[in-house]
C-alpha cells in the first residue's frame, strides 16, 4: 500500500485539489440561484475552481501557463478589491430543525473539527517511523510520507463522514451549508498560500539584508538588549504586514536577527525559538491573518469582523514584553 502510495502520489494529490476545486465550482453556480444572480461571485468561486482542477495542467501543457494562472489570480484579487465577491441568498436547513439537531447532537458536533486536527497531526507523524521504500538512482534510502495535501485531505475527509454519521444531514443541506461556509469565508481563503509564496519572493530579492541594512542605522552594535528590541518587534510587525509568521522569521531573523542577537553572542536556539513565537504576538492583531482572524468572525457571524483582534491584543502586547523579557534573560 505504501509503495502504491509513493508512486501515485502526484495523481492522488491532484485528486484532492479536483476536490477542492468541485466545492468551489458548486459554490460558484449555488451563488446564481435566488434573486441576486451574483456574478461577480459566480466569477470567483470558478475561476478558483478551475485553479484547483486544472492549474497544474495549464502551467505543463498551455503556452504561458505561468501567466495564465498569474492573470487569473490578479483578476481573483480584481474582484476582492471591488467588493464583487459576496454571500448569495442560499435556502438553509429551518430554524426548529436546526435547533432540533443542535439538542440532538449537542457537543458531539465538535469532534469532526477535532478530528481533522488529530488525524492530519497522525499522518503526519508516518514518516517519523522511517517507512523504508528502497533506495533512488543516487542510493539514498526512500522514506515514506503522506504530502502536506494527502494529510490536509484525508483528514477532512475522515472528518466529513463522521459528521454525516454524526448528524445525518441531507444531501442538500449538506452541500448548501458548506458553499454558504465557504462564502461566509470568502477571499480570506486564499491569503495564507498567497502569503506563504509572497515570503518565499521577499526572502529571494533580499529584503531581509534591506531590512538589516536600515536597522544598522538604528539599532547600535553592541547594545543586545536593543537587538533583542528590534529583533521581537520587527518580527511582531512584520508577521502583521504578511499574516504569517513563517513568512516574516527568514526574512526579519536574517536582517536582524543574526546581526544583532546572535552575532552579539545570543543563542540561536533560544533566540530562534522565542523570535518564531513572538511573530505569533502579531498574528493576534493582524487581519492579514485571515484564517486566524477574520474566518472564525465570518463563521460565528460577529457583527464587527474585528471583534477577535480587539479581544487579542491585550494579551498579544503582554506575551510581547514578556518575549522581549524571556530573550533577554535566556539567550545570553
């Protein structure tokens, strides 16, 4: 099975973007029903649909793929920015079945969202086992592992049959609650992989020098403490800019970190331990962390989509001095 796996793996995971790509493509013709006719978000949800399905194929096999999909992901961002992409009027179970339901399952109804995260932590750990394959054409030995979308995937997967179990819901009600979730959502659900690429794109044009760079006029040697300053709050407001964390720690951890914490005798350990976590201080305050932020206020229908970042930052500006601190003290 596990050779099975290894092998088809490309074909496989390409079958859970079809996946992703089918629930966007149903969302996009469910947002034509009803009064509105929505298409700006007909436009959208397709479109991203047809990313998923067929993105791969586009950039192997069409004439400047790359460009194509670039086009269509700035249009993507077109219809954000004017406000054309908005929840369509979609009939949902009633409100006595729902409460009907909600008495019947009660707080079982969060196990299938637990499951995802305890399931895909799981698969994840498979190739700790050291699941030997063979070896390749340079002699290294094959270890097996579930990809990132095979874990994401299965995991949902896993996840989606139990809540049916769960709650028997209808056919119907099923797929117009997830496509009214996931307009509820909206474009947020795309920043943490566009995020993700655009800290790849600054770590490779340098930026972290250029931050360094401009630190060194501020920031004087031998102060560590000053390092440590900058170091935590650069990465706090940056995290804030990108809404990842992982995206800010190359760029801020090269710029000034290594200059100014770690060449001054910091441990990089302590140092890049503490540095990770505090950039996560600033995904409390940001909106650019939107499956933080933004997507939890959109589900629980808040009416001011801030309500989580105003809640947070309290505590986010404590756990920052309390990093600044813990830098302070630990890493020298």
């Amino acid at each position: 099975m596990f050779s099975f796996i290894h092998s088809h793996s490309m074909i496989i995971d390409e079958i859970i973007y079809g996946l992703c790509g089918l629930v966007s493509i149903i969302t996009a013709f469910i947002s034509l029903k009803g009064k509105k006719h929505l298409s700006g978000t007909f436009l959208f949800w397709g479109i991203l649909g047809l990313l998923f399905m067929f993105g791969k194929v586009i950039v192997l096999n069409v004439p400047n793929g790359g460009a194509i999909i670039g086009g269509l992901l700035i249009l993507l961002g077109i219809l954000t920015l004017t406000k054309q992409v908005k929840i369509a009027d979609i009939p949902t179970a009633e409100k006595e079945e729902v409460e009907k339901n909600s008495q019947k399952v009660g707080n079982k109804i969060f196990i299938p969202a637990v499951l995802i995260g305890v399931v895909a932590m799981l698969l994840a750990q498979v190739k700790s086992f050291n699941i030997s394959l063979g070896t390749n054409a340079a002699g290294k030995a094959i270890i097996f592992g579930f990809s990132t979308a095979q874990v994401v995937g299965a995991a949902s997967i896993i996840a989606l049959i139990f809540a049916v179990v769960l709650a028997k819901p209808t056919l119907k009600n099923t797929v117009n609650d997830t496509s009214k979730m996931l307009m509820q959502v909206g474009s947020s659900s795309l920043l943490p992989q566009l995020l993700g690429v655009l800290g790849a794109i600054f770590a490779t044009a340098g930026i972290g020098k250029i931050i360094g760079q401009f630190a060194s006029g501020i920031v004087p040697q031998g102060v560590p403490i000053l390092g440590v300053i900058a170091y935590c709050l650069g990465m706090v407001i940056f995290t804030m800019i990108m809404g990842n964390a992982f995206a800010a720690f190359t760029v801020i951890t090269i710029g000034v970190g290594v200059p100014f914490v770690i060449m001054q005798g910091g441990n990089p350990a302590v140092v890049g331990a503490l540095g990770m976590t505090c950039g996560y201080c600033g995904t409390l305050l940001t909106p650019m962390a939107a499956n933080f932020n933004i997507v939890p206020a959109a589900i629980l229908e808040t009416e001011n989509k801030y309500t989580l970042i105003k809640t947070q930052a309290f505590m986010s500006v404590a756990l920052i001095i309390v990093h600044i601190i813990l830098m302070s003290i630990f890493a020298f």
